[in-house]
C-alpha cells in the first residue's frame, strides 16, 4: 500500500517498512531516490552454548566457517547491509571491525568437524520467527551452506509469542536468527542465563571494567578486548 502510494504520488516519502526487492527496484526508477544508512540492529545466527555439539568451540567455530556472510545478506535482504563480525555496530564509538578475523572457509570447518568428532556432521534444529522476512530467509540460505559441510538443520518456523516464550525466556533451541536493535548491548553476553547460555567468568569480569573505567581509551581497549573474546569463542 505504501509503495502504491508513493508511485501515484500520493505521498512524498515512506520509511523503512519498505522490502529489500522493492528498495532495489525503486532505486532503477530514476522518480525516485533511495536513501540508505546504518542502523543500531546487529542480525545474527544466536547458538545455544550448553547444547551438545554446539557446546564445543570446534563446532561452533566450523559453523562459523561454512556461513558465508555476504551470500546472506545478498540473498536475505537483497545487499542492503554489511558484516560487521561482532555484536556492536559500525556507528558505535567501541566498534572494532573483525570482519576479517574468520572468513568463510567451509574445508576448514569440515577439518573442525572431523577433529570434534562429528567427520559426518550432526543434525540440529534451527527455529525462526514467522514475522520477520530477514530471519527466515537467511535462516534458509544459512541452512543450505552448513548442509555442505554436513551439517543438517531442521527449519522451524514458529509465532513470534512462541518465539519469546520457548527461545529467548527458555533457551529451548539450537540455533535461531533473530536482529538485535538495542544499541551498545554487549552486556548481554555477560549474563550466563541468557538466551545465548554463554557463561565466561572472563568475559563477566571484563564487563565489570568497562563499566568501571573512567579512562575513555582504556574503556574502549576492554570492548575491544570483549568483541574478540566473543569472536574467538564463537558465541
């Protein structure tokens, strides 16, 4: 309706609601002008740590490996978005860009497999909530790239009441995708009940100094100091 609208110039301007395919088709019409920016949400593949075999840093290092990232946001959102290898985004002021840190190398992450026991891979649920697009689509490109190192996921398309209930309050999953909007909130990762069950007394503590430094420089040492420390642990 929105699009409608906008191409009978009945409105002037419409805002993000508008799908990547249409953004793209949009940008062709010389009419009209895209205009396109950062945003605070962070989209991510979130892994269950206490669930076997994701609880070995070997597997959730190879699934790291097999994910092509840019073959993600080309095929989900039409290329409308970067990657960004940490849980900050790129107008956070601590960001630091390990983008380059693990690129995709699916040989690798058979090596990895293969040396964490699983040579022949393994089977896990991969559950997406039905309201956003995003999710499910990159839910389905990811699930077809790890299925090329042996890895099986099962696509589970739930309600986004259950979503909350069963995923984020019950940790009942494997793995999910899912945008975070909230800016600047790495602390997340220092809660060992959160839904990412990841528990890392160092990276708790590094938490309790970034909160605690006064010094601007030292402060962002420690977040980048914790960008890589989840990086390095593949959460």
């Amino acid at each position: 309706a929105q699009l409608a609208a906008l191409r009978a110039w009945d409105v002037d301007v419409i805002a993000y609601d508008l799908s990547p395919e249409n953004a793209a088709l949009l940008e062709k019409d010389p009419r009209f002008k895209v205009l396109k920016g950062h945003t605070t949400t962070d989209v991510i593949m979130a892994i269950n740590n206490s669930r076997r075999p994701l609880n070995d840093p070997r597997v959730r290092q190879a699934i790291t490996l097999a994910i092509d990232r840019q073959a993600v946001i080309q095929g989900a959102v039409a290329g409308y978005g970067s990657p960004i290898g940490s849980h900050m985004d790129p107008t956070n002021p601590y960001y630091a860009d390990l983008t380059a840190l693990y690129p995709y190398n699916p040989e690798k992450a058979k090596q990895l497999l293969a040396e964490a026991g699983y040579p022949n891979g393994f089977s896990a649920v991969l559950k997406l909530p039905e309201p956003y697009a995003y999710a499910r689509r990159s839910g389905e490109i990811i699930a077809d790239q790890l299925s090329k190192v042996g890895i099986k996921l099962l696509i589970e398309v739930i309600q986004w009441g259950q979503w909350i209930d069963r995923v984020f309050k019950n940790a009942d999953y494997d793995l999910t995708v899912i945008g975070h909007a909230e800016p600047f909130d790495m602390e997340i990762y220092g809660r060992p009940d959160y839904y990412f069950r990841y528990n890392s007394p160092k990276f708790q503590d590094l938490m309790k100094k970034a909160e605690e430094e006064m010094n601007e420089q030292e402060r962002k040492n420690i977040y980048a100091a914790a960008q890589r420390m989840i990086a390095d642990d593949f959460v």
